[in-house]
C-alpha cells in the first residue's frame, strides 16, 4: 500500500515553515480553516513536490511558489515522506530565485531513518505513479470545478480519456494502433519487396547496358590512340615539310634575285654592244679620213718635190663609193653621214683652192690622228666592259640554273601549298582526339562506378526482396488476427466497463442522494451521463446543481477505486461538503468511508463560525487526524494537529 507519512513546507506560498505528520496509511484525514487559511496549498504543495507545477483544482492560479514576503536568497522547498510497504522513500523538490519548477530529489530513507541511496528515474517515476498518477491525477484531486472539467468532456480531460487511462484500455488502443502501423508497414514492405523484384530486373538490364557502354568506351579509347597516332605521324612529316618548304621559299628569292641580276647584266650587256658599235663608227670613219689624208700628204710631199699638186680627193674614187656605196678602199658599206661629208668634200675641192685645202687637211691631220687614239681607247675599254659583264652573266645564269634545279626538286617532294595552315588543323586534330580519349576514358570510370552501384544494389535488393514477401505476408496474417482480437478484447472490455460505471454510479448517487427526482441514469459512446427524471426528461451534466454534481464525482470515484483499480492512490477532495445540503452530508459520509479502509483521503472544509464540524459526520473508526490550518497577521499561514 502507498501512503503519505510526512508533508513538510518551507517558504512555499504562504507557508514559512509547516510540518504536517500522519499516523496512519489509510482512512481520513481533515484539513480545516477559514477562507484563505491554507487548505488548498497543502494539497497543492503535495502536487508541487512530485510534478513541479501548482495547477490545482481550486486553488487560484498564481505562477509563483515563492512568497512575496521571503527573502531572495531563501529557497523554497517541499518534502513528502512516503512509505510503499516495507520501503521508506523521501521526495524533495527545491527552487530558488524566480524558479518556479525547482529541482525534483529522491532517495531511499534507510531503517535508521537516514537518506540513502537516491533512486533512479525509473523508480521515481512508479513511485509517483502509486502516489499521483500523472496523466489521470485530475481523477484525485475533486473540486467544485471536477463535474465541468471531467464530466463535460473537455478535450484532454474528457471522462472517456479518463477512464481509458485508469482501465488500461489506452494500452489496448495503442497495442492496436501499433499493430495498425506495424500493419501498414509490412503492408508497404510486402509492396516494396515486390517492386523491388521488378527493380532488380530492370537494374540487370542497367547493368548489361553500362557493359555495352564500357566496351564502346574502350574501343573508342583505342580508336581515339589510334587517330592521335595517325595525327601526329602526320604532324611529323608537316613539320619536315615546313622546314622544306621554308628552303624552297628561300630559293624562290634566290631565283627571282638572279633573274634580276641577269636582266640587269643583259641590260649592261646591250648598253656595251651599243657604245661598241658607235665607237667602232666613228673610228673607221676617222681611219678612213686618215688614209685618205695620208695618201694626199704623201702625195702633196710628192707634188712638191716634183712641181705638182695632186686633186686632193680622187674624184672617180669618191664618184664610185657614192655609186657603190662601197667604199673603194676598204670595201664596208658607208653611211649617209660620209657620203654627206664626201660630197661636202667635193664641193670644197670645187669651190676653194687645192693648195689651201691641202694645207688645211695636213694641219688637221695630227687632230684627227688624236680623235682616233682616243676613240681607240674607248674602245677598248666598252669592249673589256662588254667581257666583265658576259662572264657575269654566265655566272648569274650557272646560279640561276643551279636554284631552279633545287626547285624543281623541291617541287617533287610535293610540298602542301599552305603548310601553316595545314599544320594548325591537324594540331587541332590531335587535341580534339585526345579530348575525345580523355572523355572516353573518364566515362569508363563513372559507368564502373555506375555498374558497382548497381550490383550492390541488386544484391540488396535480391537479399531484402528474397524472402521477405512470403515471410512477411504471414506475418502480416498474424498481425490482422491479433489486432481483430484486440479489437474485439477492447470492444467487450469497454462495454464491460461502462456498464459497470453506468451501474456502479447510479448505485452509489442513490445512496448518497435517495430521494433523488432522476429514476435512471444513462452512459453513451462518448462517457456522458444523462439523467431521466420520472417524468421522462433528460438532464445533461451540465444541467445539475453543486450538490448533485459533486455526488455523481464521488459516485464515480468510488465506482473506478473499487472496481476499475488504484484502490490505494490517495484521494484530495477540496470542500467536500460545498454546496451539499446538511441532509445529505451522512450519506456523502458513508460513500467517503467506503473508500478510506485501502487509501488515504485527504478533505479540506471551511470551518463553521458556530464551531460545529463536520467531522461528527463520520465514523471515528476512519478518522485519522484533524489539522488546522490558520493564516497569522502577519500574512503567514500555520498548520496545527487538533486529534
């Protein structure tokens, strides 16, 4: 059995320091005092302790534990001795500053009556459960506020949740949402491992297609080395050809350079013959002239030693080189100029005297042989010129000749016209292949990768997909039989227990209330009550007065205490008797009593001014302790055993 022994306050509230001591494991204790003395907050002090919040039927919400009169560095603290059969366990929460949770300590109280070992959070945790069972404790603590916050079916409150969470049948509920997830799931394991067959047969075809593509990849590797190949074999042979080409460039200047050469040394050449010709004129007009001269001076001489002068000219001689055009002494062809100068010549004969005229042409004489000195050295010299620039010549065109033979031989090597040009494109090849081989070899890697991938993941699959449908469709078998009978486990527990309810709440109402005007009490799907009076009309919760309200809780209580379970968590009813007319405290009484023989009950009343309480209501028997509790002038409230 589980049972407070010991409340312990310090600076909790209104509270400075109270101690609060119980004898006994069960029956009922009192807790009585004016309005505002401090009935509540020890209730509420005992909810603080275990769960660190202070949300507590009838108590006015305040956030703070801590009382304003205390000082800042004062802690607040509450300690619960709690006794679970043979153990002793002390529970003791602390908060200081502005902390309103504190911190939750529980250890193990040895025989000695010393802290022991502290307990673990397990063992906290099923403790408390015993004491307060946190997701139902608004079960045990009852107030004026209990019928509106659990019998009119507040969301997270609602009578239904209630009772599901003492029953037990949440459990059932969650069994079978667990089922129906664990359902859904083999439902889409069983799906998937058969999508996963259908996977590994199209992974296979992956698989079968990436080889093809790696083989493709490789062959193209190959081909792509053997283009590079081709491509710079190729480039080698430009390259040779650009140095041929470069030589034959070359040539081709030197050719057009002696071209050059040669027209201008042919051009010398004729400018020579030209000056050669006019020199060798003019020389034998002048060797003529000289003759003829000589042959007169010589004749003169003779005239003058015989008497006689000669005709200067030989008349028949002029007449017949005239009619020849021959000249009769050295037979070459003359020219118009000394046919002009012969017939001049004639006419002076004619026309001055012969001795004057022999006289002159002696005195000229040595002239004329200077004329023909000098032309005989021009002579000769435009014909040395005329040598130097024929063995010129012959040289220009031995080299002329030579750097045409070279290339015409170069012109066989079949040189490309634009070997430059040709250059960069095959360069430009060869990148583009090796981009090619590179892009060849980096899509073998991804689609080995791509094809590793792939076998793991079918081998997954094969090992997941393998057994799983068949086994897992039994199995799923075995899950939709048990959640049909968890189903129907839940279903009949239910309507056991609301029949129970509905049949144990209306017992206990008409004890507690017998002359009640309702003639039967009714119980829905959703756990609202109904009331039909004996006129046949309805009454909904929300419909009956303090009195009826608090009795139909206590009915409930007792109902789910005796018949559903935690017949020994203590029970904190706040005002019992608000609310309730004098009549009918007897029988509240009796439903009290009922419950005291398993389980501490704590109840708080205002103290009557007359000084009547209504603790004479009860059997001695289960009344354990009366504590008083009264709030001094000075603010703080005080805690005082009266039995």
């Amino acid at each position: 059995m589980i049972s407070i022994k010991n409340i312990i306050l310090n600076n909790f509230r209104n509270y400075k320091n109270a101690e609060v001591n119980l004898s006994q494991d069960n029956g009922v204790f009192f807790i009585y005092g004016d309005n505002g003395a401090g009935k509540s907050t020890i209730l509420n002090a005992i909810n603080w302790c275990l769960y660190g919040d202070i949300v507590f039927h009838g108590v006015e919400f305040t956030p703070e534990v801590k009382p304003n009169w205390a000082n800042e560095g004062d802690t607040t603290e509450v300690k619960l001795i709690i006794q679970n059969d043979d153990n002793t366990y002390q529970f003791r929460r602390t908060a200081s500053g502005f902390d309103n949770v504190g911190v939750l300590e529980a250890r193990e109280i040895s025989d000695t009556g010393n802290a022991g070992r502290s307990l673990p959070e397990y063992e906290v945790n099923s403790i408390i459960k015993q004491v307060l069972p946190e997701n139902i404790k608004n079960l045990f603590f009852l107030s004026e506020n209990f019928s509106n916050e659990i019998l009119g079916h507040k969301s997270t409150n609602s009578l239904k949740s209630n009772v599901y969470k003492v029953s037990e049948l949440d459990t059932i509920t969650s069994a079978i949402e667990h089922l129906d997830l664990t359902e859904s799931y083999y439902a889409k394991t069983i799906s998937k491992a058969t999508k996963d067959y259908e996977k590994i047969t199209s992974l296979a075809g992956i698989i079968e297609h990436d080889k093809k593509m790696v083989d493709e990849n490789e062959k193209g590797i190959e081909l792509a080395k053997t283009k590079i190949a081709e491509h710079e074999e190729a480039l080698n042979k430009l390259k040779e050809a650009l140095v041929n080409s470069k030589q034959t460039r070359e040539l081709v200047q030197q050719r057009d350079f002696w071209k050059s050469q040669l027209n201008d040394v042919e051009d010398d050449l004729a400018k020579d013959d030209a000056s050669i010709t006019e020199c060798m004129h003019n020389t034998f007009y002048k060797v003529l002239l000289v003759d003829e001269i000589a042959e007169y001076s010589e004749a003169l001489s003779v005239a003058r030693e015989a008497g006689k002068i000669p005709a200067p000219i030989n008349p028949k001689i002029i007449a017949q080189s005239k009619r020849d055009g021959i000249c009769a002494c050295c037979l070459r062809k003359i020219t118009e100029k000394e046919i002009e100068v012969m017939d001049k010549q004639q006419a002076k004969y004619e026309e001055i005297d012969r001795l004057k005229f022999l006289a002159d042409g002696i005195n000229e004489f040595s002239d004329l042989r200077e004329q023909i000195k000098a032309s005989y050295y021009v002579l000769c010299d435009a014909m040395e010129s005329r040598d130097k620039n024929s063995k010129k010549k012959i040289s220009v065109e031995e080299q002329l000749d030579a750097v045409s033979e070279k290339i015409d031989s170069a012109a066989e090597a079949n040189i490309p016209d634009n070997p430059e040009e040709r250059r960069r494109e095959i360069e430009g090849k060869i990148e583009k292949w090796q981009i090619r081989r590179r892009e060849y070899a980096n899509n073998i890697v991804q689609l080995k990768t791509e094809i590793e991938k792939s076998y793991a993941e079918r081998k997954r699959l094969m090992t997941s997909a393998g057994g799983d449908a068949q086994s897992l469709e039994a199995e799923l078998d075995k899950i939709k039989e048990l959640r049909d009978l968890l189903v129907e486990l839940r279903e009949s527990t239910e309507e056991i227990i609301k029949e129970r309810i509905k049949e144990g709440v209306w017992e206990s109402f008409k004890k507690i209330l017998p002359d009640t005007q309702f003639a039967e009490i009714s119980l829905d799907d959703n756990y609202s009550f109904s009331f039909i009076d004996k006129g046949g009309f309805e009454s909904k919760v929300g419909k009956l007065s303090v009195g009826e309200a608090k009795t139909l809780a206590l009915a409930l209580i007792s109902t789910l205490s005796n018949d559903i379970g935690y017949s020994d968590t203590p029970l904190f009813v706040d005002n019992l008797f608000a609310g309730i007319e004098t009549s009918h405290f007897e029988d509240i009484t009796r439903c009290v009593e009922s419950l005291s023989d398993k389980k501490q009950i704590f109840i708080t009343y205002l103290y009557a001014k007359e000084g009547a309480r209504v603790s004479r209501y009860f059997n001695p028997a289960v009344i354990r302790q009366e504590i008083k509790v009264v709030k001094g002038d000075d603010g703080i409230c005080r805690a005082e055993e009266t039995k």
